[in-house]
C-alpha cells in the first residue's frame, strides 16, 4: 500500500490516498511498455527526486490520463501538478523545438520560460474549470484532469491542426483534417469520460457503486456501447451480474456457456459478435470477474477499442478489489468486536460459527473440541444433518482434516477434493459430496500454543488461498484462540468466586412455618468480582424472620471484606433485638464512616401478617398481592448506609397468606444503556409473569431473564404460604 502521495508529486492540489498493489504495477509497467519510447523512457526514470515522486505513487489520475496521452497518434502533452510537470507522447516531440528531451519531467516555467506569461495563466484557467481551445501556427485544445477527489489536478493538450506547406490536393487535406479532428475530440472525450471514471471510482465505497459507476461511464467512453459487471465473492459458484445503473444484479452459473462466466471460468477475453468480455483479476493474474462492453455493430479486433476496454477494466478491477479488502476488514472489525463481549464459552462457540465465515466468506463451519477421554464433540449451525451425522462419532485419532488438526496443531488447506482425496487416501469424502471444494482447517491453540480446538468451514467454488487469504485466516485463528482462552479463564474465576461468595453468604438452614424462601447471588461477570452485595436471614423470636439484603460500594477484596463485616453486626444486632429504626445507627456508630453502601431490612412475621421495612438508599422491595400488579413497597428517605446517624423511619404494611415478597440489589435492574426505571419495570414484568410459581423458579427466572449485568447481584423472594 503506499502513502499519501505528496502536494507537489500527487494531484498538485491536496494529498490523496491511493493503493498501489502487485497487480497496479504489472498493469502500470505494460502501458509505459507499450507507450512508444516515451513510455520507455518514463518506465526507466528515477522519478523520486522530480516534484511527482515515485512512479510507484503516481495516483490513478495521473496514470490514466498519461495512459491516453502516450497511446494517442496525435500529439498530447500532460502538465501536471502545482508546478506543470511536463510529460508528453512520442507524436509531440517534434513539436518540442529546442527543449527536446530535456522537457520531459520538467516544470513547464523551465522548459519555456519565454513563453511563461502566456501558458501559465492558460493553464491556471483551465485548472479554474475552462476548457479553452489556443488558436496559432498550431492549435490546440486544453481541458482539465480530474483527480480522485473530483478537483483538477492537471490539463492535457491535444495538438488539433498543424501547419502544412505546399499541399497539392486541399480539399482532400480539408477532409482529412476534418476527419482528425473529430477523432482528436472523440479521443479528448474519452479521456475526460475515464478521468470521471477514476474519480467516481476513487469515491466509491462498495461494489454497488463501483459497479454503477463503471456502468454510467462506458456509454460514454465507448461511443454509445452498453455494458455489464459481473462478480463472483471468492468460493462461491454464481456470478452477480449488473445491467445497468440502478438495476437489480441478477445470478449468473459460474458453469454457464455464457461469454461472460466462460471469461471468469477460462480468464481469458471473450469476443461475441457484438460484444467483448474481458475478466477482472486479482493481482496473481486470478479472475474474479468480467466486464463486458457491447456495439451496436461488429467489433473490430484490437487496436484503441480493446486498449480502452483494457484501462477500463483494470480500473474496475482495482476499485473492486479494494471494495472486497475494505468488506473484509469490516466484517473482521464486526467479528472481533462480537467476540469481545462474549462471556462464556457457549456464546463464544455461537459467536464463532456465525461471524468467522461471514468474515472468510465461508459456509458450512464446525468447531471439534475435545471432550472426556478420546471424545470429539463437533459444534456447528446451519450443517445440513446428513452432513453433521457423519461426525457423530469423531474421535482424537480420527484420521479426517479436523480432527488431525486438533491432534496435530497443523493448519491444513485443502484447495479441491483431489487434494483431499491425495492426503487422506481411501478415507470417505462427506464434505465433498455436500458441495464443498476447498476446506480448511484451523487449529486454535491456548496459551501454551496446545491445540483445544478446531475451526473447519470450506467454499462452493475452487478458491486459491492467497498469502493474505492465509493471513485473514490466521487472524481468524488468534482471535478465536483468544476468546476461548479468555472465557475459559473468566469461568474458572466465576466460579471460584461463586463458591467464596457461598461461604461468605450461607443463609440460615431453617425457615418459619407459613414462609417459602428462595435467595440467589451472582458475582459481576468480569475478573475476580467478589463484591460488595450480600443477603442474610435471620431467625426471630416467634417465628419471625429478618430478611437482610445490601450492597457496599466496589468490588474485589476491599468491598468484600467491608461487606463481611457490615453483613456480621446487623445480623448480630438483629439478633440482639436491636429494634429495626436502630440498627443502622448503630452500625454507624460501631464502624464509623469508611464505607458507604445501601441496605434494606425486614422483619416478617407470618403469625401477625404483617411485615415491617426499613431502607438506606436501598431499592424499593416489590410486593405482590393476589390478583394485583406487583408494587413497589415505598418508605421514607434515609441516607446511604454508612452515613445513617438518626434513627430510620420504619414501614409496616399487611403481609397475608397468597402475599409474594422480593428483595434484591441494583445489578439486576441497572444497564449501561438502559434508564434504571426501565430495569425495575423489567423486573416487575418477570415477577408478574412468573407469581403463581414456587419461589425458587421465581427466583431462577428472575436471575435468567435479567442475566448480563456488569455488576453482582442478590436476591431474596419470599412467599407466605398460610
């Protein structure tokens, strides 16, 4: 890829991007070949010390326009650039006077400064948008080359008359003058219509408009021909055929006798009558595609028609390709971006099967892991049965491409059948039989580069894995690799810290008569999250039950130990028969003011039905009667737990047989993207749709359904059964 071409060797007028590939040098180097011993002379320049830089890095404006200036038989001269830099063909070098050689590459207030004042400001004017037409000894017209950000970058003057001495028949030179003339114009209108064609291109984002804009040109580069685009995505059997502007492309069999899959099929042009097919390739010289251009009349073989259908099919072919590496980064961003999110190793397989072959432009993926013993379990979507059945029993030692390269660590291509059919002699070809041709398969390694895994998938259509198709599949690779490390170590800690959180949260193993409890805790999913939520029940006197659930600030080990500690001396003051309005004080008073959370604590007593509630900056507990929607419990405000220094105001409301209870901590009802009423809205909607159920499938549909959050989160639901 090269960099940004300079102000004084690009446009002249602002710096612009353009890729330069293997394959725009071998059709680069062709052209100056083939532009008489100017292009010679061109070609074997070191242009790096000249104001256009090098070769290599001329933008795509200044190669097209020169391409018509060295092929053209009438005298052409380019300048190009802030300061002019003159280049010509070979018909215009007798017209070069004293400056001869010396003129090409030079700026032309050097190679004329005599005549400076007056071909400067022509060219400024031209350069403003005005085509103008110099009448002398010679005449010539002058017209504006448009680079890729649609501004002039240039102009390019064709020479129209030349003096003639002596002519013997004038009216036969009238007519021949007359004639030229016209083939000068029609040569300058087609120039003009390929530098719009390669600013179109050098804008256009995506196939549809590349395709639009190569269809809108060849009318007026071909005199009035129509034309058509066809293009296959790499590994699939169909062609997409545009028409026209505008028009739905239709499918074309990439096996079809038509002219324009046999120039794909066989890579070579195809002459039909009326009509020439010449195929789009990719830098190897592999064709992906054809354009065809159709007369009205027959097609004459070679000469300026098939050099311009040439030039406009090498433009096709590079904005195309550029469009396909832009499609698959983007589709590499998307992949990566989904694998990055992903929090377990169930959504990283799915993640994996759905986005890398979109990413490859694959079909038909399967991930092999292996399981107990010598067991190999194949994961896959979109696998047609009679396909998948056939991996059913994989095994380690299996000899087929997956499961050898989940064994071995080795990556292998397999880019047709024959080559499977030569590397895994007698062995029975499945994934041939359902349509596949070229398949691979990816081992994915851990950290200690041992294989865990393997990603197989394959394409309809013969498709040569290029050293960047290698590369993007690699990329693929490490991305997967990564994930799969990454969850598999996110699990360990998950549940490390699950069966810490057990430890530090055990309830007590009784319940009152007339209560059914269900209390759940979930730690943040990300790292080692043993935060600050808890839950905590209490046995009271008369078969009374206190109910406490809070949350101190952060996570990991401080916020855990806070919460050990706060979690000990309620349950210890409620214990003590601290009465409910003092027990937050007191924690204040006991440990101060180094923490800061909120808490919520009921005393439920099933005998009396009645419950009594108090809250520090806690959310709302939801109750549930028979028959009504759940309801948020309100209370007075109090200060965040930690602060709390007066007594809490203490609500106390019926609690009857059918009455459903919920207390929970705010990871289950705050998102990132989400307004927090929404999240308790969402709760509500849960508890409502799932009231008649036991408590504890309540409380597992809660935590289900509410999955996802960043944070730990606690919940206790309570039922008073009579």
């Amino acid at each position: 890829m090269a960099e940004r071409a300079s102000a004084s060797g690009g446009s002249g007028v602002a710096d612009h991007p353009f890729p330069v590939t293997p394959a725009d040098d071998a059709v680069w180097r062709r052209v100056l070949a083939d532009g008489g011993e100017t292009g010679a002379r061109i070609d074997a320049r070191d242009w790096s010390t000249t104001p256009l830089g090098p070769l290599a890095d001329w933008p795509q404006s200044l190669r097209t326009a020169l391409t018509f200036c060295l092929h053209s038989p009438t005298p052409m001269l380019l300048w190009w650039g802030e300061q002019r830099v003159v280049l010509h063909n070979d018909a215009y070098v007798p017209l070069l006077g004293a400056a001869g050689a010396d003129a090409l590459g030079r700026p032309g207030g050097q190679v004329w400064p005599e005549r400076w004042d007056t071909l400067g400001p022509l060219l400024d004017g031209v350069l403003a948008g005005r085509p103008v037409t110099s009448v002398g000894p010679v005449t010539c017209s002058h017209v504006p080359v448009i680079d890729e950000s649609g501004r002039p970058a240039g102009v390019l003057t064709q020479v129209v008359t030349v003096p003639v001495a002596d002519d013997p028949d004038p009216g036969a030179s009238v007519a021949a003058a007359a004639r030229d003339v016209g083939d000068r114009q029609r040569v300058l209108r087609q120039a003009e219509a390929l530098s719009r064609l390669a600013g179109g291109l050098s804008t256009a984002q995506d196939r549809p408009a590349i395709v639009e804009a190569v269809l809108r040109a060849v009318p007026a580069v071909f005199d009035g021909a129509t034309a058509r685009v066809a293009t296959a995505a790499p590994g699939e059997p169909a062609l997409q055929v545009a028409a026209g502007p505008g028009s739905e492309p239709a499918d074309l069999d990439l096996d079809a006798d038509a002219p324009l899959a046999r120039a794909v099929r066989e890579n070579t042009v195809i002459q039909d009558g009326t009509a020439v097919c010449v195929p789009l390739r990719y830098g190897d010289d592999g064709a992906f595609g054809a354009l065809e251009v159709r007369w009205s009349g027959p097609v004459v073989d070679g000469g300026r028609p098939r050099e311009l259908l040439d030039t406009v099919a090498g433009l096709c072919g590079q904005a195309l390709q550029r469009a396909e590496l832009a499609d698959s980064a983007q589709a590499m961003a998307a992949f990566a971006a989904r694998l990055s999110v992903t929090r377990s190793t169930a959504e990283a397989i799915e993640v994996i099967l759905t986005a890398a072959p979109i990413a490859v432009g694959a079909v038909l993926p399967g991930l092999a892991m292996r399981e107990e013993g010598r067991r190999v379990r194949l994961w896959h979507t979109s696998v047609p049965s009679s396909l998948s059945a056939t991996f059913a029993d994989l095994t380690i030692d299996d000899p087929r491409p997956i499961a050898t390269a989940l064994r071995t660590g080795e990556r292998i291509v397999l880019t047709d059948r024959a080559e499977f059919a030569r590397r895994f002699p007698g062995l029975p070809d499945p994934v041939g039989r359902h349509g596949l041709v070229t398949t691979v398969a990816l081992p994915l390694l851990d950290a200690r580069r041992r294989p865990i895994a393997a990603l197989g998938f394959g394409w309809r259509r013969q498709r040569p894995l290029r050293e960047g198709d290698l590369a993007l599949l690699d990329t693929v690779a490490d991305l997967c690799e990564q994930t799969l490390e990454r969850v598999r170590l996110a699990a360990a800690e998950h549940n490390l810290v699950t069966r810490l959180a057990g430890r530090l949260r055990t309830s007590n193993r009784s319940t009152p008569a007339g209560l059914r409890v269900a209390t759940r805790y979930t730690p943040a999913m990300s790292g080692l999250h043993l935060g600050g939520d808890w839950h905590d029940l209490v046995d009271l006197d008369g078969d009374g039950l206190a109910v406490v659930v809070g949350d101190v600030v952060g996570h990991r080990v401080e916020a855990a130990a806070d919460m050990a500690q706060i979690r000990t001396v309620i349950n210890t003051l409620i214990r003590l028969g601290v009465p409910l309005d003092e027990v937050f004080p007191r924690v204040t008073d006991l440990l101060g003011v180094g923490f800061l959370g909120t808490c919520l604590a009921m005393a439920v007593d099933p005998v009396a039905g009645r419950v009594s509630v108090a809250r520090v900056g806690h959310p709302h507990p939801v109750l549930v009667r028979p028959g009504r929607p759940p309801e948020r419990v309100h209370t007075a405000n109090a200060l965040p737990l930690g602060l709390v220094r007066e007594p809490v105001p203490v609500t106390t409301l019926p609690f009857g047989a059918g009455d459903l209870l919920v207390a929970y901590t705010d990871g289950l009802v705050e998102r990132r993207n989400q307004a927090y009423d929404e999240g308790v809205a969402a709760l509500h909607a849960v508890i409502d749709a799932h009231r008649d159920a036991p408590v504890e499938a309540i409380a597992d549909a809660v935590m289900a359904e509410l999955a996802g959050s960043e944070d730990d989160q606690a919940l206790v639901v309570i039922r008073h059964v009579g």
